[in-house]
C-alpha cells in the first residue's frame, strides 16, 4: 500500500526514473558540438518531476545552466545546496532585485529601465551582476522587439556595473513551421553579427529549444535549452 504521508489521500501518482532522466541529458549532449554548453529548463517543479532530485541529478552530469521560471524557483535550488549559474527565464519587478544579488541568480532583461534599476542596485553593493537580454524574433511573448534590440544591447552594454553574459530568443513554432523558425535563426544571427562587429561579445548566444536541437543544426550556437526532450518527451508529432 502506498505511504499516505508521502502521496497523501490521491488516486495516482507520479515515478520518476532519474536513470532516463540521466540517459536522456547524455544522448542530447552527444548531439552537440563539445563547446555548446546546456541549459536546462527546470521550471514548473521541473515539468512535475521533481525540482530539486532532477537538479541535482543533472549537475552530477555536468549540465552548464538551469533555467526557472521565477526568483523563488531559483532560491528553492540555491537553497538545497545547488551553485550552477540559474537563469530566470521569466521577467522580474524592478521591487524584487535583491534577491538576484542575495542568491546568485542570473535575470532575463528586455528593457533599459529595469537594466538601469539592476546596475544602480549593483553600484550601490559594489557587486557586478550577470544578466541575458531576451529577444522576440516573432513569438510575440516577453522580449525586446527585434527592431529595438540592438540600441537596447548597445545602451545595456555601457553600464558599468552590468556584465552581458548572454543573448537569446525562443522559437514557439519549430516543431511545426521551418519556414518561420528559419526566419528566426537568420534574425538572430544577423543580430549577434552586428553586435561583434561593433565590438559587442556576447559568450552565451542561445535559441533552441528541444525541437530546435532536434531538427536546426544552425540554431545551436554557443548554449541550448532543451526542455521537453530531457523529460522523454517529443516536442512534435
């Protein structure tokens, strides 16, 4: 009989088998360049399987990144002893930076003002922070437009206290839309072109998620951020 004071009273439940999970984060990496580094995401309790067992299990194997949804997901993994560089992939209120300086934890930035609000934050601890810029290269969700990304990279760049570790967008129709997805690539890509040429280095340039792995060789770049396909899942039909 199940142990009810760990399932409580529930028809069904769920068991993880951390050995797939393990197998599955290998057969990506063998996939990859040996310089391409990994983010996975883990938010939403790591898709239901567990934040904190999946996180660990993954940075026993080496994953580069994790990547959560929120300020308290990154400070449940900061908490349970985790130190790999966490993105928080969602946005943050300018009221609630100073747990990204507290815990360590890397934000999504899509506008000067909250970049302003981060450098000053920084100014005033003497401690440099780490931020990513998030594009929209037509998903149409959270990012800079790609119109404004440049300027908005240019300006970020300039702050004293801020450190540009990372650039990237998401693809929302790669498992059903080449054509489009393929726009997006050569948008982005002509994007961190043009940023290097005015002398703009951005280490971590990442775009695909897991149909992006799977199908867009082109799309690799330096970091991926495999989802749905660490948990066993396809991302298409």
């Amino acid at each position: 009989m199940p142990n009810k004071n760990k399932i409580g009273y529930r028809p069904t439940w769920a068991e993880i088998n951390l050995k797939n999970l393990e197998h599955n984060f290998k057969t990506i990496k063998s996939r990859l360049d040996l310089k391409t580094k990994i983010l996975v995401t883990v938010k939403a309790d790591a898709y239901g399987h567990g934040l904190i067992p999946v996180s660990k299990r993954l940075v026993a194997q080496g994953v580069n990144f994790l990547g959560v949804a929120s300020i308290d997901e990154g400070i449940k993994l900061r908490t349970a002893g985790i130190k790999t560089p966490i993105l928080i992939l969602g946005l943050i209120l300018k009221k609630d930076i100073l747990p990204l300086f507290t815990y360590n934890l890397i934000p999504t930035v899509c506008d000067f003002e909250f970049a302003f609000a981060l450098n000053q934050k920084a100014a005033k601890l003497n401690k440099p922070i780490s931020l990513h810029i998030k594009v929209d290269t037509g998903m149409g969700r959270i990012g800079v437009l790609y119109a404004g990304a440049f300027n908005l990279v240019e300006k970020i760049h300039r702050l004293k206290f801020i450190k540009i570790d990372g650039i990237f967008t998401h693809f929302p129709l790669a498992d059903i839309n080449r054509k489009f997805t393929v726009s997006q690539i050569k948008l982005f890509h002509k994007l961190v072109i043009d940023l290097k040429k005015r002398g703009i280095v951005i280490p971590l340039i990442h775009a695909a998620n897991s149909a992006g792995l799977i199908d867009y060789k082109g799309s690799h770049f330096t970091m991926v951020r495999p989802g749905l396909v660490i948990y066993g899942l396809l991302p298409k039909q």
